[in-house]
C-alpha cells in the first residue's frame, strides 16, 4: 500500500489533534481494509466493499459490531 495513503490520512487525524491511540487505531483498520481488497486503489471502491469487509470481520473475526 502506497504510504502516501497513511501519511495524509495520519496528517489529517494530527490536525484533529486525536490522541496517539486513535491514530494508530485508525490508520491500523484503513490498512486492513485495503489489504483485505488486495490493495485495489480507494477511488475503485464502494459501498460493495465495505459492507463485505465488515461482513468478513463480524463472521470470519468476531469483531463486534461496535467496533
């Protein structure tokens, strides 16, 4: 994944002045997702995509839909 993603994603949540904990949540679950698309550019994505990532984390992971 093109870290330029992470860095303006990362400057963004700085300039919100979101606590360091937030930051690495956020940009740990953007990189998931990508990922778990196989690194397909954003600008290609939808609302497909993520209503399948949050299915495979609620049924393959266990995550809790609150997460």
């Amino acid at each position: 994944m093109a870290k330029k993603l992470l860095e303006v994603a990362r400057n963004k949540i700085r300039l919100k002045h979101y606590s360091y904990q937030t930051e690495k949540t956020y940009l740990g679950w953007m990189k998931r997702y990508v990922l778990f698309h196989g690194k397909k550019h954003l600008k290609d994505m939808g609302k497909l995509e993520i209503e399948e990532f949050l299915t495979n984390l609620a049924v393959n992971r266990s995550v809790s839909p609150s997460t």
